[in-house]
C-alpha cells in the first residue's frame, strides 16, 4: 500500500521552533561550539551534566517549577520541584562520598521507576563517578555480566530486584557496597547482612554538597548494548552529551518551558536516560513518571491527567495501543496532547495513519542508538512525515549511506548507515575493549550496523540490520548472550537464536535447539527450557519460541549459520552455502 506524504502542519497549529523551518539554512550555519554556549557549565568551569539538568534550575527561576510529576502502581502521587530534586541529589551524593564513591568508579543502577532512581542517577554524577542503569526486568545474568565487566563498585538497588539476584552477588568481589531503596516501607524484610538503607543515610546526609569538577569529556553514563558475539558491551558516553540532550529535545521533541512531557521509556535503557532524564530536565520542562506498565487505558488516564504535551513512546507500544482499539482513547480527554514522537525500531506506516484517526495527531519517528547517545536522524515537526522513513539528519550531523569501501553511494541505493564522528553524544569507548571500539570505524565513519537508503530529498529510510542483532520491542536482543544461557540447560547440545518478524514487538527471539543424547524433544521439554532462560535473562529476552532440529548449520569451522537458519525460517533464498559444513 502507498501511503501519501503527511503535510507539515501550519505554524499557528503547532508550537514549534521557527529556525526549524529554514532546515536547509540551519544545517549550513549550524555550529557545537556556538551552541554550547546556552549551557551554563560549572561554577569554576567545567561541564557536569547533573549541574546542567538540576542544579542550575534549582538556583533560578525555575526553581519551584515541577521537575517530576510521578505516580506509583497503587496510584501514589509526588512531585519534586527542581529546588527538592536538588536538595536530594546534593544528600545522597554526600552519601555517595562517604562511602568512598570517587571520580570514575562505576555505580549501577537496577530499580523501577520509582523517584530515588533519578535522585540517585543525578547524585552519581554530581561525585564524578559513572552511572550504569539496568533494565528492571533483567535476570541476574545479565546483571551479573555487566558488574563483573564495568568492576562496579556500588549497586543500588530494590529490595525485590535484590532477592531476584541474590545469588550471583557472591561472584562479585569488586563490589563494595548495596544500598537498598525500600520505598515507603513496601518490603518487610529485614536487610541483608552488609546491606545499607538509602532511607537511613538519607536521612543522617548534609543538604550541603559541591559538585565534584568534570569536563565535558569526563565519562558519565555507561550503557551496556549487545552484539552478535561475546557479551554485551558498554558503551561510555560523555558529560558533553548534555549538549545534544538538550538540543534534540528542542528539534526533535520540540520541548517548549511550559510543555508537561512523558516519555515511556524504562531507564535501564539509552531512550531512558537520555530522553527521560537529561533531555527534558536541561531544558528546565516538567515531566511524568509512570511507575506502572502498559495498559492502554492506564496510559491515556495519564496523559489526561497530568495534561501531557508532548510524548515519547516506542513502536511497540503503538501497536498495542492500536490493538486496544479506536474507540478506547475516545472515553479520555486528551486534547493537552500536541506533539508526539517515536524510537527504538522502524515504525510502520500504518500507526502513523492510526495515530491522525484515532489521535488527530501523527507520531514522528526518529532514529538512534546506544552508541550515538542521542537523536541523529529525525521527522521534525515543521516538516512534512514520509511514513515509513526514519527523517533527516538533525544540523550538526553528516550522515550518509556507504558500501563496502566507506564510499558514499547514490540516492536510492540502499547500503550502510554511517555517521560522521564528532557529534556530543557520541560514545567515547567501549569499557575495555577498544578493538571492538575500533571495529565500528570505516574510512572516517561511525557504521552503525543498520542497512538503510536515502532519497533524493535527504531522507533515510530503513532495510535492516547488516548483522544477527534482534529488536524486539525496542530492545536489541545479543543472539549469543541467548544462546550461552540455552546452552546450560542439561538438554541442549547446540543453540542458535534469531529475531522472527512479529506483528506487534517488530521481532521475536526464536532459538533452534538441538539436544543432547537421552533427550526427547517434547512439549514440556520446551516449556522447560523457556522457563530456565526466563530465570536467566529475562521474560523479554528468552526466547518466544524454541523449534527442536537434528543439527544446527554450521560453517566448515564450525560456526552457526544464524542467516541460514533466518532464510529457511522465513522461506528466504539460502544465498551462498559454500563454507556449509557437510553432513
């Protein structure tokens, strides 16, 4: 189906930012350093982005604006103005400090959304040291991988995500200390031996606190993002990025002072942070924290509620929302709503239709990744959608389309999508591993791993990923950190995972399991070894679906062919077989 190009909106019908409709202008003029200059930088100089999302607020006149505006699963309500939020990070980076939290010690993040993971994330930075949020929902191996790796010194954590991974914090011994956030009294357990109370210390710490001095190119936030080989990988951002954070949540978000913003995204992930924390919060705007999860009514009960403005959600979520169906968002008032904007995997053109039906409002993809740390490529709001496309590159960004050379390619030819490197947010390093860091560089380019083509007018448009990396429900899914779990449950001889196309995650994790002698491949074997990975990783993670096979192809090396597997699983053409191992 065709789908027709969705005119920009007039400007009397949108708040936007006029220097976004001369586009073609502004990229030419477009300067960093010009616009570093709207960043009020340290006191004694020096950049720190806690100073920039917090501080700074807290000391004008924005102080007693609303910074968060958060409700809890038992429909609890809090707000924190920007003077609290300061008040706050300024105590627990106190205690921070008198635990021996030094500049560039890794400190891990593994809550819900709950107010003390942003008081905490913020006081992690105000110390000097790295943050490094996890996915609420993981497992205790991939917790266990990430602190082992990163040699985190501190874990802060809830006391239910505390017993999830109990176990696995014995094999940790650079960990030094786990601060417990029992939030309202909501567990009864005592603590464990060596654990402390964040609501203890909270209460003992000094409201007086400097911020420890860091430069904009000082480590801040380490994000840990899968590949198709060996374990995820942390991808070390800058306190610089800021800069982008807060210029993408004007172009991109079009965020306005007196905008109410909700973005959907869990903190353990990049969108999380860098649009759920820093995005909003430099450019001083009031934002809601849903700690609940997806349900389609709860979500427009919130938007009318708080009166949200402007919204950021995934793909996903979209389609879950259109599966509700047209008639749900009628029975809720959400005529606050002007803008609305998606990430974390290609959206189709049909939710961009739905959300003009059901919504009066179209939703405006846009495109990035851990390691770009923040918006590159983006439908804006002055400029027309082509649905289906991920938009044009944001001022300040060359972005093309390359081959295998690193050579750009002509319009319409689809190739790699790469970046010029040099933008704020771009990830400095890989943590400890800077040959793989180096890998992602070709010819004067970052190449991203995403196969995409542009058109004649500067618009990107996405194929698919060049290697075996699965997007399932915005999360990009490490094929080999799946199989590494499969392949401990006693059963399993050989297992190789995929991403199956999926009407509503975008894809599924699919794994093909050979076992091992003695064994039958039965239905409860199945459920068996499902719920063994679940324990593992995570629900989201783990596979959906297992299909028991005689033997895996194999290279003559003997590495798992995953594209053959893909090909036969979705009636695909085999293409090359010739270093197919023979049986």
């Amino acid at each position: 189906m065709d789908y027709p190009v969705i005119a920009k909106p007039k400007l009397e019908e949108i708040k936007v930012r006029p220097n976004l409709d001369q586009y073609d202008d502004l990229v030419k003029k477009f300067s960093w350093q010009e616009l570093r200059k709207e960043l009020d930088g340290l006191p004694g100089g020096g950049l720190n982005l806690a100073h920039e999302a917090i501080d700074r607020h807290a000391r004008g006149p924005r102080a007693d604006r609303v910074a968060m505006y958060w409700e809890g699963t038992g429909s609890e309500e809090e707000r924190y103005t920007f003077a609290q939020m300061k008040e706050l990070t300024d105590k627990f980076a106190n205690v921070l400090k008198g635990l021996g939290v030094e500049k560039g010690d890794r400190v891990f993040l593994f809550m819900g959304r709950i107010p003390e993971l942003y008081v905490a994330f913020f006081s992690i930075l105000k110390v000097g040291a790295i943050a490094g949020p996890l996915f609420s929902a993981f497992g205790p191996d991939p917790v266990k991988d990430r602190l082992l790796d990163s040699v985190a010194k501190v874990l802060i954590v809830t006391p239910d995500l505390r017993n999830r991974i109990s176990d696995i914090l014995k094999d940790l011994p650079d960990l030094k200390h786990v601060i417990v956030v029992n939030k309202d009294n909501r567990s009864q357990e005592p603590l464990a031996q060596g654990d402390i109370s964040y609501e203890k210390e909270m209460a003992a710490a000094s409201p007086d606190f400097q911020i420890v001095p860091t430069t904009e190119e000082d480590f801040s936030i380490m994000h840990y993002t899968s590949g198709t080989t060996g374990k995820p990988k942390g991808a070390v951002h800058a306190h610089l990025a800021a800069l982008q954070h807060m210029a993408t949540g004007r172009w991109a978000l079009d965020l306005h002072d007196d905008d109410i913003y909700w973005c959907t995204a869990d903190p353990g992930w990049v969108t999380g942070t860098s649009y759920g924390m820093s995005a909003p919060w430099t450019n001083g705007v009031s934002q809601v924290i849903y700690e609940g999860g997806f349900r389609a009514s709860a979500w427009y009960q919130i938007i009318q509620k708080y009166g949200v403005t402007v919204w950021y959600t995934a793909p996903t979520a979209i389609r879950m929302l259109m599966k509700a169906g047209d008639h749900v968002p009628k029975r809720y008032d959400l005529s606050s709503l002007r803008y609305m904007c998606s990430v974390g995997e290609p959206l189709n053109p049909e939710a961009i239709v739905w959300g003009l039906r059901a919504l009066d409002l179209a939703f405006h993809d846009n495109w990035w990744q851990t390691e770009t740390g923040a918006i590159l490529i983006a439908n804006y709001p002055i400029q027309e959608i082509r649905p289906g496309s991920m938009g044009r590159p944001i001022p300040g960004i060359k972005a093309a389309i390359i081959d295998e050379a690193g050579s750009e390619v002509k319009p319409g030819e689809e190739g790699d999508l790469a970046i010029r490197p040099g933008w704020p947010s771009m990830f400095r390093t890989y943590w400890h591993n800077q040959e793989m860091y180096d890998s992602k560089f070709k010819n004067g380019w970052y190449v991203t791993g995403d196969r995409a083509h542009m058109d004649e007018d500067g618009y990107f448009w996405f194929v698919g990923r060049s290697d075996d990396v699965i997007n399932t429900a915005g999360h990009l899914v490490g094929p080999f950190e799946v199989e590494s779990a499969l392949i401990e449950h006693p059963a399993v001889a050989e297992a190789g995972v995929i991403g199956k196309p999926d009407p509503v995650a975008f894809e599924v994790v699919k794994a093909f399991v050979s076992l091992h002698d003695g064994y039958e491949p039965t239905d409860k074997l199945r459920n068996d070894i499902m719920g063994f990975v679940r324990r593992k990783l995570a629900a989201g993670v783990a596979p959906r679906e297992i299909e028991f096979i005689d033997s895996l192809p194999k290279t003559r090396s003997g590495k798992i062919m995953r594209r053959l597997l893909k090909a036969r699983e979705l009636g695909l053409p085999e293409g090359d077989t010739s270093t197919l191992e023979e049986d």
